[in-house]
C-alpha cells in the first residue's frame, strides 16, 4: 500500500468519525429541541428563551435531518453528494449562529460553537474534494 493510499485511507476514516460525531451531536439537540419541553430545555439552552417557539421546533427538525443526511447518503451510496451539503448546511447555520452570538455579545458561547462550525466545513470540504463517496451503480 502506497502511502498516498493510506493517507486517503486515514483521510477518509478521520472524515467518518468526524461525520458520526457531528451526526449523534445533531440528533440529541435536534431530539431535545423537537420533541422537549421548552421551559426545561431553556436552562441549559439559553437562547430558547428569546426565541419563539415555533422557530426552535424547526432548528430541532432541522437539526435532526443535518443528522441523517452526515450519515445515511454516504453510507448507502445513493445520491452521497448529499452528504457533503449537509455538512454544508450545518456550517452555514453554525456561521449564523456564531454571527447571531458575536452580534448579541455572547462571546462565551463562541468556543464552543466555532469548532462546530470549523469541522461541519471541514467534513463538507473533505467529502467535496478530499474524500468524496463514490455512489452505488
């Protein structure tokens, strides 16, 4: 094995992880916002209590199919293009969420959605150009 095909092969198991991370991160914040409570989930999710409500059950929806969309196209082969726009439809709500916070002055919240925001693009450009999933047929 040549070592560009291990660093493609290491590559490409990194961008999995990555995916499956971003994907089970997704799925409980999206689950929570869907289907929870609001006057529980606005203590440890600050900004549900500026926001309406009807806004947070469509982040959650949202949120819960960015999940199946890091996951289900690449590792079925259909249409795995889809993958990497997930990945690019969380980077740009990240961005806007990190724009919403900066603008409000809630700083604090930054260090931890930056990095969101930096590995959702990572994903979206590793499976765009890096790494992309060949589809089934």
């Amino acid at each position: 094995m040549t070592q560009e095909v291990k660093q493609k092969k290491g590559l490409n198991i990194t961008l999995w992880v990555l995916q499956v991370l971003l994907a089970a991160m997704y799925l409980m914040a999206g689950y929570q916002k869907t289907f929870g409570d609001l006057d529980v989930i606005v203590k440890t999710i600050f900004w549900v209590g500026y926001t309406p409500a009807l806004l947070v059950r469509f982040i959650g929806t949202s949120e819960l199919l960015a999940a199946i969309g890091l996951i289900l196209p690449a590792a079925l082969k259909i249409r795995p293009q889809l993958t990497t726009l997930a990945a690019a439809g969380i980077s740009t709500i990240m961005l806007l969420a990190n724009l919403m916070h900066a603008y409000r002055g809630e700083f604090f919240v930054l260090p931890m959605t930056l990095p969101i925001l930096l590995l959702a693009a990572f994903v979206a450009y590793g499976r765009w150009k890096l790494a992309p999933i060949a589809q089934k047929g």
